[in-house]
C-alpha cells in the first residue's frame, strides 16, 4: 500500500517534440555546475522564448508578413535600370543588303560612299530605365485585402500558441512540485519506519515483542524506500519534461523555488466566461480573420470578371562609336478584359465560396466549442475545490489514527500490525492530497485557457 501511494502522481513516459512541439524547444545554453533556481515565472518566461511550438508559430506569422508585402509590391510602381556595352560586328548582306542595295545607295550620293562594307563593326553602349504600376485591378485589391486577414489570422494563431505554452509550461512544472511532494513525504514516512524498526528491535531483544513484529517493521521499512525510488524517478523525469519545454539543458541541475499554490477562485457563471472567451480567445479571433481572408479570397475570383488597366513605359539613349543619339522613349497604357474565361471563372469562384462556407461552418462549431469547454471547466475546478477538501480532512483524521495506533503500540496493547496499516493509510491520504492539489491548480489553468486569458491572468488563477 505505501509503494503504491506514492506513485499517485507518476506521469507517463515523456512525449516527444515529434508527435506535438510544444514539449520541444531550442536549447540555447550548455549545462553549468550551478545548480538553477527555477521559479514557475522564470519556467513560463524561458518557455515563451525558447519552446518550439511556439517557435514554429512565430516562423508561420513572419512567413505571412512576407506574402504580404508580396502583394502589398501589386500596388507600388516597378522601375528597372538596365545598361551595356559591346562590340559588334554585323553582316549586312545578311540583313538584305546585297551588292544591288549597296550600288542603289551609293547612287544617291555624289561623292559615292567608299568606307560602306558589307561588314561593319561598331562599339555600341546602351542604358534604360523602365516603368510600370498597375493602375486598377480587382483580383490585385482583393488579394492585398486577403493577404492583410491572413497576417491577422497568423497573429491570433502565435498568441494561441503562447497561451499553449504557458498551459504546457505551468502544467509541467505543477506536476514536477507534486512529485517533489511525493518525494517529501515518501522521505518522512521512511524516517518514521526506521524509527518504528528501531524501537521494534530494541523491545525485541528486550524480549517484550515478537520477532514477527520485527519483521514486519523491516518488510515496512523496504517498502517505503521502495515507494521513495520510485518517487524519486517520477521527479526527475517530470524535471527533464519541464526542461526540454523551456530551453533549459537537460543535464542541468534545477530547484523549483515555489510550493504547490493553492487558493479558492471567486464563482463566476458559464455565460461570464465565456463572454470573456468570445472577447479574448485567439483561436476564435483567428477563426473569424480566417473567414475575411477566405472572403476576400472569393471576392478575388469573383473580380477577375472585371477589366485591369496599367501603366508601362520606358526611356533609354544609345551611344554609337563614341557619337550619341537621340534618347528613345514609349509610354503606354494597357487596358485588359477577359471576354470567355465562364467556365474557369465560375469553377474559381464556386470553390472559393464552399471554402468560406466550411470556415464560417467552423466558427459556429468552434462557440459551441467554447461553451462546452468553459462549463466543462467550470465543473472540473467545482470537482477539484471539494477534494482537496476532502483530502485535507482524510491527512489530519490519518494522522491522528497513526499518532493514537503509536500510542498503543508503545504501551504495549497493540501489537504493529495496525501501525503499519495506519502509516499506510496515511501515506495514501497524503498522496490523494498532493494529487488533489495538483488536478485542482491543473483545472484552473484549464479555465484560464478555456476563457483566453491564461497568458496575462495565471498568476491570478493560481492565487499566486
């Protein structure tokens, strides 16, 4: 029974940053002999900057800014600067100028052309500048309108992945001061029992006890260093989870400094929560920006119905043989309109339009979500106030059995059978408190989350 108590907390093995990257990040700083003083504050600050969930949301968001300003360069004029320079050689009989075109232009001149070959060679520098800027275009304005909800869509999904890195970091380090919980008591149990062996043994030489009872306190003595190793494990385990989620080393030596909190949260109503969810939740907010990209996205298929006009043009000068010429220009607008594109055009638009109907489909189900999520939270925290009111009383009715089963032993009335039984009873009391305790903070947070405010407001949850 007291091997058994103090694995109440035991976590599974730790899951890996493959299956989800919030329990991944970058470890930044090699492992020092110092040993870290860890506060759950400093946990949550290390894991915002270093989890790699969160990481991977902030690359998402940056990845979006670009395509922005890739549509946000549709509206901006393009100009080009070009130049050259060569030497040439050109075949004019190639080019149609055979000897009758040479003799008929040589007509044309008094004094005849002597230097006029059929090669020619020349030194020819060139320099341009080109310009265009589309001037009107419905897919263009359409698309800057989607690329614009899409970047607000990317932010609300990085501040939903901060608040999952403060669930995850808050939640990990919960339950590493629960196994430290454990640990304690697993040591003062030990503590008592090498006691208990110590006056069974003493009264056994005495000749007032039975050797079975000596036997029994060291069958006692073992299983609770028993339950201590393995309570041991469970903490060091949980620390190596809560490293690898904050960046820290998994070598390093940590101490948490803050005991497990715990206090009562003022009663709110399912409707007061989730008022605060629809005003705060990012997942929600990220929902609703996803529907005005995808709209904006369905008014771009739908605009390319209509005409675009643009502006082009260029200026350039050449120099020929060291003599210049007249500059060169054009400047001219385009005006474009799609006259039978019907089938393309409605397949375009169709598709986009069954894409905002399924997100606006989402967002529906994400409110419902939401209320199911804050009264199942709501619930969870009610659950968990009344067992650790139970576990309190449980640990102090235990402890007082154990303390009246001592005293019998002691005088002699009892053999310690039932001392065994009562310090196992109690270890299983102390063990159900420090699980209370911890599913009790656990569903704070989860109502934190649930109303979208866990980032700026888990101190005040925790009653920290």
């Amino acid at each position: 029974m007291a091997g058994a108590a103090g694995t109440a907390c035991a976590q599974a093995p730790n899951p890996s940053s493959a299956a989800n990257p919030f329990f991944g990040s970058v470890t930044l700083r090699p492992a020092v002999d110092q040993t870290l003083q860890l506060s759950l504050d400093d946990a949550v600050r290390r894991g915002l900057e270093n989890n790699l969930g969160l990481k991977e949301a902030e690359n998402g968001e940056k990845d979006i800014k670009a395509q922005k300003l890739e549509a946000l360069q549709n509206f901006l004029p393009t100009i080009n600067l070009t130049g050259s320079t060569g030497f040439f050689q050109h075949n004019l009989a190639a080019l149609g100028f055979g000897p009758g075109a040479f003799a008929a232009i040589a007509k044309q001149f008094p004094g005849g052309l002597p230097g006029l070959k059929e090669i020619t060679k020349d030194d020819l520098t060139q320099g341009q500048i080109q310009y265009e800027q589309m001037l009107f275009s419905g897919p263009v304005i359409a698309g800057w309108k989607a690329a614009r909800a899409a970047e607000q869509a990317a932010h609300f999904a990085k501040m939903s992945a901060r608040g999952e890195v403060v669930q995850q970091v808050a939640t990990a380090y919960l339950h590493a001061i629960a196994a430290a919980s454990e640990v304690d008591n697993a040591k003062a149990l030990e503590t008592e029992d090498e006691l208990l062996l110590s006056q069974v043994h003493a009264a056994h030489e005495a000749g007032t006890a039975a050797n079975l009872d000596e036997l029994r306190a060291k069958v006692q003595l073992q299983a609770q260093q028993q339950a201590l190793i393995g309570a041991e494990n469970a903490l060091e385990k949980d620390l190596i989870l809560l490293k690898r989620e904050t960046g820290i080393d998994p070598g390093q030596k940590v101490t948490l400094t803050d005991a497990a909190p715990y206090s009562e949260l003022a009663e709110q109503t399912p409707e007061e929560v989730r008022a605060v969810a629809y005003k705060n939740r990012q997942d929600y907010q990220n929902l609703q920006n996803q529907v005005v990209e995808l709209k904006a996205v369905h008014s771009v298929y739908r605009s390319q119905r209509l005409p675009s006009l643009s502006f082009g043009g260029y200026y350039g000068v050449s120099l020929v043989n060291g003599a210049g010429s007249h500059g060169n220009f054009a400047a001219q607008g385009t005006l474009s309109m799609p006259l039978f594109r019907e089938a393309k055009l409605r397949g375009d638009v169709d598709a986009a339009k069954a894409n905002v109907d399924a997100v606006e489909a989402e967002l529906g189900d994400l409110r419902g979500h939401i209320d199911q999520q804050v009264r199942s939270a709501l619930l969870d925290v009610g659950a968990a106030t009344k067992l650790v009111e139970v576990g309190r009383s449980n640990v102090e009715l235990a402890t007082r059995a154990l303390a009246d089963e001592t005293d019998r032993v002691n005088a002699g009335v009892d053999d310690n059978l039932p001392l065994v039984a009562a310090q196992a009873t109690l270890a299983s009391a102390q063990s159900n408190l420090v699980e209370s305790v911890y599913q009790f903070n656990v569903a704070k947070l989860v109502l934190a989350r649930a109303a979208g405010v866990l980032e700026t407001q888990y101190r005040e949850y925790l009653g920290r």
